[in-house]
C-alpha cells in the first residue's frame, strides 16, 4: 500500500518531504483522504487525529514542522470528513471502529509503531487507542481532552463541567443541528472558526458543504454519548503506561480544569500536564508552545534507527 501511495504522489507531480500533500487511503469500503508529509524520511511515523469542526488542515504547519524535522507525518480527514468514508448507520461512529480505523491507516503506511497526537474528538479516539494497543503508540499527546475516565467523573460530579458540556444534548438532536450549523451560509460554523486563518476557513468549509459531512460528523456525538453502553466504554478506560502528556487552555469553553488535573491518577508512565493561557482550540492560539511542547515528547522517545 505505501509503495502505491508514493508512487500517486509521484505521478500528480508532488515532492515527498516538507511539503504537505493529500492522498487516498483504502480502508476496506472505505476511503480516507490523508494529509502526508515527509514519507521519503526516514524517522519514525507520526499520525495526528482532529477534532470537531475541524479537518486535518488543523495540522498544516506541525506536519512541515514535524517532517523537517526527519519524521513522517500522517494527518487523515477521519471517518464522517472524507467524502468517500461516510456511512449512513449511526452505529459506523462508534469510537471502537473509529479507534479501528487509526490503526488501519498508520497499516497502511507501513508504521508498526508511531507516535501519536489528537485534539478534542481526535484526543477521544487517540485515549482509546493509546489504552488498546499501548504497544503500537510510542508517544502519546492529548490537546484539551483529558483521560476519558476522568472526563467522565468531571462530568457527573462537576458543576464547571456539566454546564460546559450542556452543547452535547443538542449536538445529538436529529436534524436540528445540521440545520443550525449550515443555516446563513455556514455562518455558525463560521463563528466557531474565530481563531482560523481564511485560507483555513476555505478549506474547512470544503469538506463540511460536502454532501452529508454535518450530518456524519455529529454522528459522533450520537453514536458514543448518552447509552450506558456506550458512555461505559467511553468513560471506563484504564490506567496508561504510555509515554504522554496532556495539553490544556485554562480557558477552554467544553472542557474544565477537574477533568484535566484528574487525569494524572491514570497515568503510569512517563507523563506531563501543561497548562496553557489559552482556550479550545490551541493549535491557533498557542502554537508556538503547542508545537514545542509536541516536538519534544517525541524527539525525547524518537527510535533509535
């Protein structure tokens, strides 16, 4: 598969290496467009997981940052955001296929082993994955979401965090959000991208006009909160042995501090809570200490070759 990959790179006329170019990625039925960069390098794989509303144009300038660096960096449009990986049934979202569909893309770019990077949603799926197959990640960088257990107990005995999580109730709404959010010409979506750069918003709003992309993407929210089933295997995660940290703006608007200074009790292995003066979405707020932060865990755990 990756021998495939390099060779479309090849044939559209694109240089592997700092620049970041998008690929197809076959999952079973599905297909996943991918941001890459730095594949011709011979560091480890890098695989960074978004979060909502937002695609992998999030990780531009980390990915250029990360491969000049000599890794290989993978960012997918993840399943709901590639318009050709957007199934109908809720019950698609569930966070284990999701989880599932991590491991099969860093397959499919021959990374056995990789470190791993997520925000908001994308930090969901990344504690999922981490606690699952702890032997594939090698690092681990949490942004905004703290360990899921401890969101979890946040969230029942918190009184922050409950009032900050009051969105979620009408995120899983049929119809009416969707509605909202595309209503004005996606001026509501619009709004939550007040840190976002034009260029960013343009890109963003190219996947989230596609056909059924609000609607599968707020098929997260539907498929994994609110069953005990579900919230079970959400909140329930156990302790983590791996090398990891967990990057959090005091003035995040959905997630608290609770959740967030919580998360050490589940951390076994090396681990590191930095707490940032800035809100939700910090790549665009602080990247600079973001990306610090993020380049040093892995050159700090980067294999020897």
């Amino acid at each position: 598969m990756i021998k495939r990959i390099i060779t479309l790179l090849l044939s559209i006329g694109l240089i592997l290496g700092k620049e970041v170019s998008i690929v197809e990625v076959n999952v079973g039925k599905l297909i996943f467009n991918c941001r890459t960069s730095g594949l011709s390098n011979n560091g480890d794989g890098i695989i960074l997981l978004h979060g909502w509303p937002e695609t992998s144009h999030m990780w531009v300038d980390l990915m250029e940052l990360l491969s000049d660096k000599g890794f290989r960096v993978v960012a997918p449009d993840q399943r709901g955001y590639s318009p050709q990986a957007r199934p109908n049934n809720i019950n698609e979202y569930k966070i284990e296929k999701i989880v599932q569909d991590v491991f099969s893309i860093a397959d499919s770019f021959d990374f056995k082993q990789f470190h791993l990077i997520g925000h908001d949603w994308g930090a969901s799926i990344g504690w999922a994955s981490t606690y699952t197959k702890p032997e594939r990640i090698i690092t681990w960088t949490a942004m905004s979401v703290p360990h899921l257990s401890a969101f979890g107990q946040a969230l029942q005995s918190d009184k922050d965090q409950k009032k900050k999580s009051r969105y979620i109730s009408f995120f899983k709404l049929p119809f009416i959000p969707e509605l909202y959010f595309s209503i004005s010409d996606y001026k509501n979506l619009k709004n939550i991208w007040n840190k976002s750069s034009d260029e960013q918003i343009d890109a963003y709003l190219h996947v989230f006009k596609g056909e059924g992309a609000l609607k599968a993407s707020l098929n997260w929210y539907r498929a994994n909160i609110g069953s005990k089933s579900n919230n079970k295997k959400i909140n329930e995660l156990g302790n983590i042995y791996t090398p990891s940290q967990l990057i959090w703006g005091n003035k995040d608007m959905a997630l608290g501090r609770r959740g967030a200074e919580m998360t050490g009790k589940y951390m076994k292995g090396k681990y590191q809570f930095i707490e940032l003066d800035a809100g939700h979405w910090l790549i665009q707020d602080d990247y600079s200490n973001v990306s610090t932060s993020i380049v040093n865990i892995i050159e700090q755990h980067a294999i020897k070759k």
